[in-house]
C-alpha cells in the first residue's frame, strides 16, 4: 500500500511540476488549425490515467509483471513498450533540441511509462503536431 501511495504521489508530484515548467498561453486553447487535436489528446491521457489507477486498485503492479515476465509474449511487450519510450524521449529531443530536456523527462517515462509521454505530446501539442503539418 505504501508503494502505491508512493508511487501516486511522486507521479502528482511529475504532472505538477510538467504543467508549471512546461505551462504556455497556449496549453489549453483549442482555436486555431491545430486545436482540433488537443481534446482528444488530454481525454486519451485522462482515461489512461483513470483506468491507469483502476488497474492499480486492483492488482499490484509488481506481482503482475513478475507473473508476465515469464511469458515470452511478456517480454516482448516488454521490450517493445520501452522501445517505444525511447522513441518518444527521441522525439522530445527532436521538439525541444536538448539534452537536458531528455534528461528531465527519461526517469518520469521510464517510471510513468505511457502516461509520461501522453502528458509530454498533451502540454506541447501544438510544437509537435507543426512540425509534421503545415498550419494554413
């Protein structure tokens, strides 16, 4: 129980100090051609973090992944989900040109996992979605 409670506590403690470093005017706008987007984005990382503490009300984190580990299909979701979070910290290199911003966020994303990074694309959505479409 401790655990989770630590665990909660230190992921308030990251989504508090991810929206006061990263805040913008920008942050919560929905107008203009790239807002569209922006809902869904905050909804997914929201019922992610629902379901997210659901799961953890349930079960604990780490009897599961004991449990998976011993299934090769377990390994390799596994491996690919944190392959995928080096590509995401790939991708924060690529929006915001630093190192020291990698450096910020690995430990949140490796602890965090999915909802480190929903949080990240969520709070410089519009940073990122530009640099993959042109905005009329």
């Amino acid at each position: 129980m401790r655990v989770k409670l630590a665990f909660w506590a230190a992921f308030a403690a990251f989504v508090v100090g991810a929206l006061a470093f990263g805040w913008h005017d920008r942050m919560l706008s929905l107008d203009g051609p790239l807002g569209n987007g922006k809902p869904v984005v905050w909804a997914a990382f929201l019922g992610f973090l629902a379901y997210t503490a659901y799961c953890s009300s349930e079960e604990n984190l780490f009897d599961s992944i004991r449990r998976i580990t011993h299934l090769h299909w377990g390994r390799q979701i596994g491996i690919d989900l944190y392959l995928g979070l080096s590509l995401m910290l790939f991708v924060v290199y690529l929006n915001d040109g630093s190192l020291l911003a990698v450096a910020l966020w690995i430990v949140p994303t490796l602890l965090f996992a999915n909802l480190a990074t929903l949080l990240y694309v969520a709070i410089h959505y519009e940073a990122i979605v530009s640099r993959f479409v042109s905005a009329p």
